[in-house]
C-alpha cells in the first residue's frame, strides 16, 4: 500500500502538465480504476440524489455539480443512474491525472485556480475525500471554507466522511490504512467542519455495507491473513448480493436519520448550505 502524497497546495503550478507521468496514490489508482457500482455506493447516491433534487426544483435549467476528489468520476455514472441523463451538467475534479478528470487539480487550490471551474456550481460534492487531505484538520476546515465560499445562496455541499468505514472512527492501534490521513468520528467531523460552514443536517449511510469490516476488529487482521481474506469475501462477494440493495437503501433512509445511529454506519453525510444563505 502506498501512501499518498499530496504536492504543495501552496504550488500554483498548472498540475494538468507536471502531474500526468506521476500517479500520487498508486493504490487508489489501481483499486477505483473500473470500479463498478456496490451496496454502499447505491444507499450513498440514493440518499445524495435526493439533496440534488431539492436543489434542481428551484432551477429552470440543468443542476450544476462540481465533484471534487472525483476519481474515475464513477458518481456521474451513479447520478445518471438517479437523476436521468440531461438534467445535470457534471465537472469532476482530482490531482490524479490517471483518472481523467475533467480539470487536474489539487482541491486545495480551489481558490487559486476557481477561473477554471466552468460555472458556479449548485452543488459541491466531496464524497468520502476530505480525510485524504494531508493537512488533517487544517486542509478540511480550509477546503470547506472555500467551498462555502464558493457555492450560492440555493446552492449546497455534500461532504461524506468515513465512520465505521475501515472502523475509522474506531481508532484501534492495529489498524494503519495509510490512505486515510485522518480518523475522525463524527462528533470530532462536525466540530471541524461546523465552523466554516453551515451544516444543515447530517444522516448516516450503509448499515449492511459496513459489516464487511468487521474482521477488522481482530487484533491479529492483517491484508493478507484469514481475516483479510474474510474481509475482502464480505465486502467484494457476499454482501454484494442483489437483493441486499434496497435493504441497505431502506435502512440507511430510517436507520440514518435517528441520532445515535448516524456515525454508527459506513460513513456519514454532512449537508452544508452556504453559511450567508439565510442571512
């Protein structure tokens, strides 16, 4: 597993030239390229496409998103799949040039470099990014300052964080998933991300999916043992199974709206409106 390894965010340097011999992330770049959708991602878009809508009703034309830390961009295919082909337009951002995207850039330099973004955004997405930033709390409070920045009055972010994803919110010694520069739970997201923007609500998502890790609670787990093993059954096999889909979607639309439970899950969604909308 390699570690990434973010450029300086303070480098103005047009990263669509100096970034396209080198993969900053290695393993992500081998593990997103050609992922298909899963359990997880269904119960996330599922719950996301809703935020969307509420945005697009108040639109006489196509809801603009901006999907920052885009990867192979897969959350287009998601929302084509939810919201209908002509009624978004789509620009995804990421500093991996392997991906593709539609701008190479280091999301940290979103205020330098906003002239590229084609349009104002209606939506912002940052989904299950922000605890890549090396910067730790520092780099998200920034990104999300400048995405509160960025986005309009009817405009809204949708940030989703990682909880009992690799049992992130957890913090067990044993377990070191170097892409992961932060392991936050919910309450410690909130109090980051809470100053700088306005969170409107937060809702768990994936209550079926997150099972696949709980071979990780072993203190002997490792990658490549039986409990590794086990792990990667669960999560690529097993629950994977067709019919668990619109259970997983159905427990994240109850389970994830009741308090207790909503840094229970895989990972958590925290809707923020643009802190002078209201004002």
């Amino acid at each position: 597993i390699s570690t990434v390894t973010f450029p300086d965010a303070t480098d103005t340097t047009d990263t669509t030239t100096t970034s396209n011999s080198t993969e900053h992330s290695p393993y992500l770049v081998q593990r997103l390229i050609g992922q298909k959708p899963n359990l997880y991602g269904v119960a996330k878009f599922s719950i996301i496409s809703k935020d969307i809508r509420k945005v697009a009703a108040n639109l006489d034309r196509p809801v603009r998103i901006l999907d920052l830390g885009c990867s192979t961009a897969i959350s287009k295919n998601y929302l084509l799949t939810e919201l209908g082909k002509g009624t978004f337009e789509y620009c995804g951002v990421d500093y991996e040039a392997a991906f593709e995207p539609d701008i190479v850039m280091d999301i940290r330099q979103i205020h330098q470099r906003k002239d590229e973004i084609p349009w104002t955004p209606d939506v912002i997405l940052l989904l299950d990014v922000l605890e890549h930033l090396p910067g730790k709390a520092k780099d998200i409070s920034q990104v999300m300052e400048e995405c509160d920045k960025l986005i309009p009055d009817h405009g809204v972010v949708l940030a989703v964080v990682p909880q009992l994803y690799r049992m992130d919110r957890l913090k067990l010694s044993h377990l070191h998933y170097p892409e992961h520069q932060v392991r936050f739970t919910l309450e410690e997201w909130y109090d980051i991300i809470a100053p700088v923007t306005k969170v409107e609500r937060v809702q768990g998502i994936g209550y079926i999916s997150c099972l696949s890790y709980l071979p990780m609670l072993s203190p002997w787990y490792k990658e490549d043992n039986a409990h590794g093993e086990l792990f990667r059954y669960l999560r690529g096999t097993l629950l994977e199974w067709g019919p668990l889909k619109p259970l997983e979607i159905a427990l994240t639309g109850f389970i994830g709206n009741m308090g207790p439970f909503k840094g229970w899950c895989n990972s958590s969604l925290l809707v923020c409106k643009g802190s002078r909308s209201g004002e």
